[in-house]
C-alpha cells in the first residue's frame, strides 16, 4: 500500500517564511541549523543529543530546514533525525575505527584525486554539503570550511588526468560537488570534457535529497551541456522521498541524466527488510535505480550505525525475487585498508562440478544446470576486442574460490543432491533455513 503522491512538508517554525525564500537554495543554505538552540525551535533536543552538541571537536553539524522540517519531532529514534543530529554514541570509540578507514590518502596520486581502480578515479571537489551525514566516511575532511575547493590542487588533479590515459570514468564527489558555486563547478565539468580519453563524468550528491530545491532548470540546463554525465544520490529512507525530491529527480532525468542512488545500511535507520523494500520501490517510481547498498564504514563517531554483514545479507535475500530486478541494488562492503569495493550477498550457486551446476532460486527452489559437454570458446587471436585488451589476465582475480574449473568447497550434502540426478526438486526444510524473516515463498509476509 504505497501513496499515490509523495508528501511535502515545512516544520511551524518556518511556515510564515514566504515561498519564494523557501524555494530558493540560497535561503536555504544560509538558514541552516547547528546549535542546540537552533534545534529547539523545531523539536526537543534529548539529553543525548545535546550532550552531542555541546561537545567541543566534534563533526560539523548542518541541517537545512527543508530535510529538518521531515523529521518527526516527537520521535527521538526518527530515521532522518538519527543521520544528521548527533547523539553521544557519537564520542565513543569502538574496536576496528580507522581515521581513513579506506586508505583513501594512500591511494591519491595527488591531494583529494583517489585511483584505486584502473579505468576510473574518485576526485574531492570540495569538503562542503547542504547538510552532514553522522556516520560521513570522510569526516576527516569534510566540513572544514577553510578547506573548500583550492584552485592549485584542482590544477594538479586536471594534470594528473591528462598524462594518464587510462582513466574513461571520473567520479565527482567530495563533500557534495552540487554545493559548489555554479560557475566553479561549470568551469570544472568544462575541463574534465576537455580530455579526450575521459568517456563519462558521474557526480556523487546528496543535494537532491538535503535540499532539492538547488536542482534548478538552470542547473539542469548548465549540466546537460557536458554528457555523458551520470549522477547518484544518496535516499536511505522512504520518508526522504518527498513531491520536491520527486520534483528534482523528474528535472534530472528529463535532462538526460540517469540516476542512481547509493544507500547506507544503518541500524536504526534502515536495517530492515520492509523498509529497504519500500524505498527500493518508491525511488524507482521516481526513476532512480538503486546502486549500492555500502555497509557502514569503520569511521570514527559511526559505531552506532553498524550492522552485521548477515543483516545486509537478509535485506538482500528479501529483494532478489520479491521485487523488481531494477529496483536491487548491489550490497557492498568497501574493504578497510583499501580493498575497495566487494559485492557479498547470498549465495544462489550451491556446487559446481565439470559437469553440472546446483543453484536454489529465492523461494528455495533447487534446481541443476547441466554444463554443456563440448564448448568451444571464442578465439581471443582473431577478436579485434582481445587485441586491445585493457585487461590484462590475471587481473580478473577469480582465484581462490575456484581450482580451475572446479569447486573446491562442496556444501553438506552435495554428493547426495548430485547423484540424484537431473531435474529440479523443492527442498522443504531448506526454504525454512533461507528465507529471511518475516518472508515467506513467493514474497507474502509472513
Ligand atoms: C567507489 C569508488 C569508485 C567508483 O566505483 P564503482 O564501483 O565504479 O561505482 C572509484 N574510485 C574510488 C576510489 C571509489 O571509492
């Protein structure tokens, strides 16, 4: 039972602002929340959270009054609350908490450009936002107002880009590369198209969502000029999913811009198979396509947000089947150290032999996939693609959970399913294992 029309709404503090100041990001940035006092204008403060603001040193708070105007103020434990207004927990340290969890500074060849893949690379335009995450993987840097875009790092970065050929991908993110001055982030979208060997520019920002009223048809107009360009925002809860959010993303993809979105499983934000079911499904009504699902970082003043893997892993099992193929993201843990990013979720392939495959369908269905007998590949000697190769052998990195061709690990039971023979069969006590709670066979609620 979804709404036919996504909610709009302004907190009694500001209903005698006028609309033209209200719709107008400008107004916007510049009547931000941060301070306790700020914060008891709109809803009543717990002790928790302003202990929280009052502590000395921590990460910059921020919150413009459209995104404060969805929170609930008689619900302490608000999803929307939670992310932006800090609490205590903040201030604990937790084991595993890393400064620069995904080695980021080690990975950059010049100040704020990360490479960390071969073909594209991560460039920090700036360290402002609209308004600041609580569990932001980059608080290290971001929100330092004397730290916003510097020209000559800029320079190097653009430098850096023009002698390394392999880059086709670059990924504008920060801060949020939206809050920057119009002409600045114009000027900068101008010089990336400049190089020819950069295929595609995406853009990472939370805007849309803290503050859709910066998505303008002028902006629109401005980012349209430098296609191919893509843009990933960043919704963690259906409440986030308002006319006006709904209203930008319309002005976006008209322009030709395709959107995805790029979640954050948080616990008590959104660590729950109904509600990542319920966003996946609006955002895709508002035409963007869910992305990743990152599992919370080991970032310092985080703690309270992480879960255990196996909850992603649920969320997931609740998805695939249940719902849109196009509405899945991928869940992803970025590997602290600098492993990057690694896909997990639940497991459909059961066994591998040279001859046949086990897979389970998500309802539990169980199912063999007969190899073919003969195969014959394509000849990499003749294959025009082959001879410009980008990638090198070996750099597929399936190693490890494969012997060549054959499965080294075989699940209980394998033998036994094997030798049955071909054909499919439902595992009845299975499905009981497999099915995440609060879902049964065929997506009915439990
Ligand atoms: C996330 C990220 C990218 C982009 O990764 P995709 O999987 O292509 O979206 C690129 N560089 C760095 C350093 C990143 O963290």
């Amino acid at each position: 039972m979804t709404p036919r029309t996504f909610p709009s709404r302004r907190a009694p503090a500001y209903r005698e602002v006028p609309d033209e100041k209200w719709n107008d990001w400008r107004w916007q940035m510049s009547n931000r929340l941060n301070s306790a006092e700020d914060f008891e204008k709109v809803l009543v403060l717990t002790e928790s959270e302003r202990k929280a603001l009052n502590t000395h040193d921590l990460f910059r708070v921020d919150i413009t009054p459209y995104y404060v105007s969805l929170i609930d103020p008689d619900d302490p434990n608000d999803p929307i609350r939670r992310q932006v207004l800090p609490r205590a927990e903040e201030i604990v340290p937790f084991t595993g908490m890393m400064e620069d969890s995904l080695a980021e500074d080690r990975h950059s060849p010049v100040p704020g450009l990360v490479h960390r893949y071969p073909d594209r690379v991560l460039m920090l335009v700036t360290t402002q936002c609209a308004s600041y995450c609580r569990y932001c993987t980059r608080s290290r840097i971001v929100g330092d107002p004397s730290a916003t875009f510097s020209r000559s790092e800029f320079e190097l970065q653009i430098e850096y880009l023009k002698r390394t050929p392999q880059v086709r991908d670059v990924l504008l993110s920060g801060g949020d590369p939206l809050a920057l001055a119009p002409k600045i982030l114009e000027e900068l979208l101008a010089r990336l198209r400049e190089i020819p060997h950069i295929e595609i520019v995406r853009i990472g920002s939370r805007i849309p969502v803290f503050m859709p009223q910066r998505v303008t048809d002028e902006l629109c107009g401005m980012l349209q000029k430098y296609h191919p360009l893509w843009l990933n925002i960043h919704v963690n809860h259906p409440n986030e999913i308002t006319a006006e959010l709904a209203e930008a993303t319309d002005k976006l993809t008209r322009a030709g811009i395709p959107l995805g979105n790029q979640s954050v499983l948080l616990a008590g934000v959104n660590d729950c198979i109904h509600i990542q079911r319920q966003l996946v499904q609006e955002l895709v009504r508002i035409r963007v396509r869910p992305y990743y699902l990152y599992q919370c970082d080991l970032v310092d003043g985080a703690g309270h947000f992480r879960t255990p893997i196996a909850k992603g892993i649920e969320i997931m099992e609740g998805l695939r089947g249940h719902t849109s193929g196009f509405a899945i993201p991928q869940y992803i843990i970025d590997a602290p150290g600098g492993g990057g990013k690694i896909p997990v979720g639940p497991n459909y392939l059961m066994s591998m032999s040279d001859h046949k495959i086990v897979l389970r369908n998500y309802e539990g269905y169980i199912t063999t996939y007969e190899e073919p007998q003969a195969y014959t590949p394509h000849d990499p000697k003749t294959c025009r693609y082959c001879q410009n190769k980008r990638m090198e052998p070996g750099q597929t990195g399936l190693t490890g959970l494969l012997d060549g061709e054959k499965m080294v690990i075989k699940p209980e039971g394998f033998d036994e399913l094997h030798n049955r023979g071909g054909g499919a069969h439902r595992l009845r006590d299975n499905l009981e294992k497999w099915k995440p709670l609060g879902i049964g066979a065929g997506g009915e609620e439990t």
